[in-house]
C-alpha cells in the first residue's frame, strides 16, 4: 500500500508590535592606518564569508 503522509501547516506567534531588529556593530577591526572593517550584527554567513576571504586573501 502507498504511504500517505499527512501535510500540517505550523505558524509560529509574533508579537503583535514586533519591530525589525536594527543592526548595530558587532566587531569593528583596523586594518591599516586609513582601513577599517566593521561587521553588523545579522550579516549573511555567505556575505561575511567574502568579505573576510578578501580582507584575508593571504591566509589559508
């Protein structure tokens, strides 16, 4: 017999007043003296990812 699988939709409860959360730093790095890095909270792994990968193309 053929399995038939049951579909449930699952909604998770939200605050009525939620707000977007606002990024704020995370970590500031200074690179040279005119160069800086600063990382946000909330970035993208694939985002920071590249960033650092530039920032350090150096190291493996």
């Amino acid at each position: 017999m053929a399995s038939i699988q049951d579909i449930v939709q699952v909604k998770l409860d939200q605050p009525r007043s939620a707000q977007p959360a606002v990024p704020s730093k995370a970590f500031q790095m200074k690179l040279s003296d005119n160069k800086s890095l600063v990382v946000y909270n909330h970035i993208s792994g694939y985002i920071l990812d590249a960033v650092l990968k530039a920032v350090f193309n150096d190291v493996h």
